[in-house]
C-alpha cells in the first residue's frame, strides 16, 4: 500500500524528490503557490495556494490526510506544523525542525545559545540603521543573510561603509522577502563540508563521510566525498551535528554544514533537506 506524501513546495528539487519517490511506488500530492510547478509536473496529484496563508494549508492536510508530511520550500506557514503534529501526522523530520531550520535566528540561537556550539559572531537587524549598528559593533568585513532564505537568495558581503546600503536594499527584494536578517563576522576557514546526518525513530544517529566543497572568488566549484579533513574535525564536527539534530528531533537526513579553520570546527548551517546545503555559505564567504 504506497503511502501518501504532501510536498509542501515544488520545485526544481522538489521534482527530483518526486520522481525519487514514485520509483518507490508513494503517491505524491506537490503544493506551491503556482500552477505546473516542476514537481507538479510528476506528482500525481497538485494544489496551489498561498503558502503563506495557513487555513489553506489545512484545508489541503485535511482534504488528503497524508502519511508523511515533508516542507520543502522555507516560505509556508512552518507554525501550522506543530499542530499537523499534534493531530497526529508525520512531519518529516519534524514540525520543530521545519521551524527551526527555515529561520536562521532559531537555529543560530539553539547552536550558540542553548547548545554553546562554537559560530561565526552574529548580530539581528530588522533595519539599514540596525544594520549599521551592528557592524560598528562587531566591524567589516561582514556577511548579510535573510533569516528566511535559501540558495543563496538575497545574501552579501560587507566589506566597506560603501556597500551597505545594497546589502540591506538586496537582503529585502526577491524569493527572499523583507524582513530581519542575521549579520554575521567572517570565519578564517581553510574547509567547509556537509555532513550528511541520519536520525532514525529507532536506532543511533548515524554519519555519512563528510563532503567537501571548493569555489573560487566565491562561485562553487565542485564537491566530492569523501572529505580530506582530519579525524579529530570529523569527530567534533559528528558530536556538533548529533547535538542539534537530537535538540530538534525527528527522523531524517540532515545537511549540516561545518567550516574547518586552523583553530577547530565551527557550526554554520542546518537544513532538514540536505539539497539546500553545501554551496549557500560558501557564495558568501569570499
């Protein structure tokens, strides 16, 4: 009996997802904000709505009754989750970790604050002036990202008084929308990787080898597993990734990402859809 999955975004990736599972013989109802969406275009069934608005997010959980619910893109009404939750549906991984990870002051303040993993210093700016504020606190050059975004999508670098008003004026327009965003201090890294994180419902937390990404004047490059960093990283990077995975809960693969500088292994990113990571940090940090 195939199970039925709500996709929450449909997207180029998403398609891939799709396709992934319907060799696997599931039923796939893909959601966006658009009609023929790419993984609409391989489902078997679509609904469009705002996926903002989050009483037509219900009406499209309650019409289907899904096995498995699985967000795939950062902007929906992540909230409603906990209460799919709660109802008794299955968020892949889970509704904390869809919330936690589509919002970058969530899963920042869990690292740093509430875990003490080590990151990049930051700062929150809700406007140009705030963002001012904190680079004359924590000084330039200085990476701007939305709080909500992915891909890359409305992020720069800071590098003189010159550049600061595109940086905000960038980090407000297009797929990444208006709103706060995290304004963070460079990491004199010499690596950056992606350690695929396994978390099952029965069973340890499993590691995948770490993979290992290369650009150059920041455009990627090329990736490859698996990485060349030392064992020690390696072992403090899986105990980092261990802690937040088990903070947020759930079962799934996790894409998080680590820069290796020559004084230990610094958290940077989490994303419960590992398509997402690897090469978004890295466009910002050189």
């Amino acid at each position: 009996m195939p199970q039925k999955i709500l996709l929450l975004g449909s997207g180029e990736l998403g398609k891939e997802l799709v396709i992934a599972l319907k060799r696997l013989g599931q039923y796939v109802i893909a959601v966006d904000a658009y009609d023929d969406a790419p993984a609409m275009q391989v489902a078997d069934t679509r609904e469009i709505i705002r996926m903002l608005d989050g009483d037509a997010l219900d009406a499209v959980v309650a019409k289907h009754r899904p096995d498995l619910i699985v967000p795939e893109v950062e902007a929906i009404a992540t909230e409603r989750l906990y209460e799919y939750e709660r109802q008794g549906y299955t968020v892949v991984p889970s509704a904390k970790a869809a919330n936690f990870t589509m919002n970058r002051r969530l899963i920042r303040d869990l690292a740093a604050q509430e875990l003490g993993l080590r990151t990049a210093q930051y700062r929150y700016a809700a406007t140009e002036d705030g963002l001012r504020t904190a680079i004359a606190e924590i000084g330039m050059p200085r990476v701007v990202k939305p709080l909500m975004s992915s891909s890359g999508k409305g992020q720069s670098v800071i590098k003189s008084e010159a550049d600061i008003a595109a940086a905000w004026a960038y980090s407000q327009q297009g797929r990444a929308g208006a709103g706060e965003i995290i304004v963070e201090a460079f990491v004199d890294f010499h690596t950056e990787i992606t350690l695929l994180t396994v978390t099952q419902q029965n069973g340890p937390t499993l590691f995948c080898p770490a993979i290992e990404h290369r650009q150059e004047r920041g455009d990627y490059q090329e990736s490859w597993q698996p990485s060349g960093i030392a064992q020690a990283d390696y072992d403090a990077a899986c105990a980092m990734a261990e802690q937040v995975t088990s903070a947020l809960g759930g079962a799934g693969i996790w894409g998080v990402e680590f820069f290796i500088a020559d004084d230990g292994v610094y958290f940077s990113e989490l994303s419960p859809r590992p398509h997402d990571t690897g090469m978004t940090t890295m466009a910002t940090q050189n």
